[in-house]
C-alpha cells in the first residue's frame, strides 16, 4: 500500500493508496472517525474498509485528514474535512481517468463527509458506512439521497443508540430506485472492538451483492 502525498486545499494530505486490477478499475474512497478524537487513516475499521475495497478490484485510497498524521492544516468543522475528501476523490480520479464509477466508505465522522461527498458527486454510486453518528450530526442534506448505500451500526453502540441512526435512515428520501439498507451487528460496539469480523462480513455481502447486480457502467451516466 504505497503511500502517497498530494495536494490539498490547506497543504499537503498524507494517504494510501493501491492501484486497482484491470485497465480501468473502479476507484474507493475511505474516510476515517472524528480527528479531535483519535481518528486516523489507521483507524481499525478504516483501514479494513480499505483492504476491502482492494480484494474487490478497486483503485482505493484513505487517507488523514488536515491535521492528522502528516497532513497539514488544523480541523474545520466537518467543512474543511468534506474539501480535503472531495480533493482526494479527484486525486483518484486523475490516477483513473476511465474509471466507470465509484464508492465511499466512512466510519463514525468519516460516515458523516462521505454522505455529504456522494450529495456532489454523481459518480459516487453506492457507500458503506460505519457506526454513523446521527445524533450529533444533521443528515437533513439527504433531501433525496442519490446513491444506494449501507449503514451498519453496533448494537450496543453508546455514543449513539442504533434507534437514533435507524430513525435517521428511514426518514431519508431516496432518488427513485435507490435504497438505503441498515444492518445492526449484535453485541458490537461503537468501534467495533471485538467484532470487526461481522462489520467487515456485513460490508463485504452488501459490496458483492451490489457488484453483482448492478449494470454496466453506462447505467452510471443515465445511458441505456
């Protein structure tokens, strides 16, 4: 996993990257829990994400927020996190120009950015994401959510009850044909502690699900 340094809107952004199989392979984007609170690149579930992503084909990054690891600048609010994810998500896409489509993960406060990415980025067609913490942030700027994606949460998730994120899913709207799923994970925690496995497992089903049914690559740009 070749690191990488690449410009961002306040500095340089510290990442990891992995070329994806094929001659044009579909790239992901994983962003990782809050900054303020421990949250790096190396997050656990961040990284996992990550490596999923690869086994699957993809062109994948993660990388460090401002202000995190190597990554230059202080943390925005959420604001300046969304810049440096939209400053990645074209990196990516200048290292793969014929990319067909692509993906994004999040964890916690990276579920939050990636949500808020896909909402301006019509090429981002599906997302999983991790522990989303709906009592803390606003997820009002679904209004309708464009993409199908995932959101799998612990059960005994303490900074934010599952009912609280579930309540948030099934009020969202949806374009038509889109579909957010939500998966609790019995026993598991915020982070996921001791049960990684069944995050990943959860994630892992849905992304072949999806792979599998989704249509070529024109179905995309709203061809037939």
């Amino acid at each position: 996993m070749p690191e990488v340094i690449f410009a961002g809107p306040e500095g340089r952004l510290e990442g990891r990257y992995q070329k994806g199989k094929g001659d044009n392979p579909p790239v992901a984007l994983v962003l990782h829990p809050h900054p303020l609170f421990g949250g790096t690149m190396n997050n656990r579930a961040t990284y996992e994400l990550y490596q999923m992503f690869v086994r699957k084909g993809f062109s994948t990054m993660r990388f460090n927020f401002r202000g995190v690891g190597r990554s230059q600048g202080e943390y925005e609010q959420g604001q300046g996190e969304l810049a440096d994810a939209a400053t990645a998500l074209d990196y990516m896409q200048q290292m793969n120009p014929n990319a067909p489509f692509a993906w994004v993960g999040g964890f916690s406060f990276g579920s939050w950015i990636a949500m808020q990415l896909l909402m301006r980025r019509p090429e981002i067609v599906g997302f999983i994401c991790g522990s989303t913490p709906a009592n803390l942030y606003d997820f009002s700027f679904l209004a309708p959510c464009p993409s199908s994606g995932i959101v799998i949460h612990g059960e005994l998730d303490k900074i934010c009850e599952p009912e609280e994120t579930k309540a948030m899913v099934e009020r969202t709207r949806t374009q038509k044909g889109r579909k957010i799923e939500f998966t609790v994970a019995p026993g598991a925690d915020h982070f996921f502690e001791s049960h990684m496995d069944e995050f990943i497992g959860i994630a892992e089903d849905y992304l072949d699900a999806r792979l599998a049914h989704d249509r070529p690559e024109g179905e995309y740009h709203g061809e037939k």
